[in-house]
C-alpha cells in the first residue's frame, strides 16, 4: 500500500474514533452495559465454583482471568463496529462507497480499528478497576506471554471482522439486520468460547469448535494469555489465526463482488 493509500485509511479510521467521540454518552452507555453483563457472568460463575476448586481444569482464579480476557477481546469490536457496516446497506449510503476511491472492505476495517483506540483503553481501564477490587487474578509474569498475548489479540480482531463483516453483507438479502445481527452474536459467542470454555464443551462439539473459526476469537488469546500453551504452541494458534484472518478476508472479497454484481443486475 502506498503513503497516499495508508493516509487515506488512517484519515478513515480516525474519523471513526471523531464520531464516537460525538456521541460519546451514547457509546459509554452501551460500553458500561457490557461491563455489566461481565459482573454478571461473573458472579454466574462464582456461584457455579462454590465449594470447588476447580472445574474443566480451570481453578477459579483461572476463570476470573478467562473471563476478563473474554471481555477484552469482545469490546475490541463492538456492536458499534458491527451495525455500522450493516447500517450503510440497509440506509444505502453504500452506493456513495461504490463511487469513491477505496476499497470498501478496508475502509470498514479503518473503521474499526479507529474505534478500537478507544474501545481498548476503556476495556483496559475497568479491567485494571475490577482487578484492584478482585483479588487471586492470574496474571503473567513473562513479557514474551505478554507479546504473543498481543499479538493473538489483533489477529483475534481481524477473524471477528471477517465473520463481521461477512455477516454484515448478508443485509444486501435483507430488509433488516437484527436477527443477522443476533444470530452472528450467538454462533461466535457459543464457539468462540466467550460463553463457556471450549474445555467444557462434549467431546464432538469441542472438536468441531476447534475447526471453525469462531475458537480464534477468544478460545486463542486465553489460551495464550493463562500459559496453558507454550511458545511453540502459542506461535502455532496465532498462525491459525493468520489462517482464519487471511481466509474470511478474501472471502469477504468474493461476497462484497457477488453482493454489488446482484445489486447492479436489480437496479439498486
């Protein structure tokens, strides 16, 4: 990409992190809910380890860690992310896209990682509050964890934009996007691991989680982050990772192709 190109989505992106800023009580408001919903998952679960030590090979100071990752990786890309791309289909200010010159699916990207400045450091933010109030947090001592954590987490946002933004183009075959929306929520939220460690799941649904690309999204970076994977094995999810990111990337090359082909033969 050239300087011209990378100023063009540098410039996109942050007009992204403007627009939040605008309406920044809105976008708080959404941001403290999702805070909210980790309290409850996580009382949820302290309820569920009372009396035990540890349950599908997590202590409970293991799953409070789990749990903090998980709403770390989740608020990199938020539903303001999401709807953003769906809304421009659904309103049509897609066709003023079509006329500009850049690449549609980058631009979103832009987007989206422009809002994530912010998302990241508000997430990092209540986790550093909620670990001062919470004690037995485990926490990784090694700065190579620390990196390949990194590292996992920004591969971990380019897999959930790809299922995003895939999602998201389905609203070129609808008059709405909330049930895309919600499905899309519930299938990543259940194979990611976001809702339950894959290590409780039955043996054939773990398996097939562990093929799909939904495992890259949380499943990966807790894995990493809570030491249960050496630096070998470590570099070896993260190029997984890469894998999922590079393949729904083009996927969403191929449909976003197909979408606008559809879309000229109707007129629309």
């Amino acid at each position: 990409m050239s300087v011209i190109g990378i100023k063009k989505y540098s410039s996109i992106a942050n007009r992204s992190l403007q627009n939040i800023l605008a309406y920044r009580i809105s976008y708080i408001i959404s941001f403290l809910a999702s805070f909210l919903n980790l309290l409850a998952i996580y009382f949820l679960w302290h309820g569920i380890y009372s009396g035990r030590e540890s349950l599908g090979g997590y202590t409970w100071d293991q799953m409070k860690t789990y749990l903090l990752v998980t709403f770390l990786a989740n608020a990199a890309l938020s539903w303001y992310s999401e709807t953003s791309i769906s809304g421009k289909i659904l309103d049509g200010s897609v066709a003023a896209d079509l006329l500009k010159p850049i690449d549609f699916q980058a631009a979103r990207f832009a987007e989206t990682l422009g809002s994530s400045l912010l998302e990241g450091a508000l997430s990092a933010i209540l986790i550093g509050v909620f670990i001062l109030f919470t004690s037995g947090v485990s926490i990784p001592h090694s700065p190579l964890v620390y990196g390949l954590f990194a590292v996992s987490l920004l591969a971990a946002m380019v897999v959930k934009f790809g299922v995003v933004y895939l999602a998201a183009l389905l609203c070129f075959w609808s008059t709405g996007s909330l049930g895309i929306v919600w499905t899309r929520i519930a299938l990543t939220n259940l194979l990611s691991g976001a809702l339950v460690p894959l290590a409780f799941f039955p043996g054939w649904l773990e398996k097939l989680a562990s093929w799909l690309p939904f495992q890259s999204i949380i499943h990966t970076p807790t894995m990493i982050f809570l030491e249960q994977a050496e630096s070998l094995e470590a570099l070896k999810l993260i190029g997984i990772q890469c894998f999922w990111g590079v393949t729904l990337w083009i996927a969403g090359k191929f449909m976003w192709s197909w979408a606008v082909r559809q879309v000229t033969i109707h007129g629309g």
